[in-house]
C-alpha cells in the first residue's frame, strides 16, 4: 500500500497572529505577524526542522500575502526570509511598505 499524499494547509490562527502550515495536521512552521492600523507586520518566520527543505516556508508566506492582499492590508516586512520572498515575488510590490525605525520600535514596544 502506498501513502496517501498529503498536501500541506495554510491556516490562519487569527487570535495568535500568525499563519500555520499544517502536514497531516501537524503544524510545520508559522509565519508571525502584528498588525498596526492598516499594515500587517511580519516578523517572524519558522519551519521545523523535519519539514525543512520541503519549500513549506515559500508557500506558507505565499498563502499569508494573499490573504493580506485579499483583507486590503499592506505588508511590512521585518523578518527578513519575508523580505527575501518579497524581492522574488513582484506580484506583492504594491502593497509593501518600508520598514521604518519607527515600525521597529513599535514593534519593540507593542506586546505580542
């Protein structure tokens, strides 16, 4: 018998403020946002080491940007993997703002 294939989930965990990716309902990794009026601030990106190099992390922000274009948020994009993903993928440029110092510090200060 072979295994079934299993399609890694995208969900977003709205009340931890991040976006999950799940393989067979496990979660593998996470991308961890703040938002601050209209702008959804991302600043942190992980996968599990047992799930790297599966490209989970490029969908998994993918399927996180999406879901801000479609909300009508813009994109900060403070950890620096969403950054990267952003310089490869044009189709978000409208909606990125700058990370400013200003954004840093309140990212410092707003609880999480």
């Amino acid at each position: 018998m072979s295994q079934p294939s299993t399609v890694p989930v995208v969900e977003h965990a709205a009340a931890r403020k991040r976006y999950e990716i799940l393989v067979d309902g496990e979660r593998a990794g996470l991308t961890a946002y703040r938002d601050r009026g209209a702008q959804r601030v991302f600043y942190h990106t992980e996968i599990d080491d047992a799930f790297a190099g599966q490209g989970l992390a490029s969908r998994l922000v993918q399927e996180a940007l999406t879901d801000v274009r479609e909300s009508g948020k813009r994109i900060v994009p403070v950890c620096p993997y969403v950054a990267k993903f952003l310089k490869r993928h044009e189709e978000f440029a409208d909606l990125v703002d700058d990370v400013t110092p200003d954004v840093l510090r309140w990212l410092d200060t707003e609880p999480a």
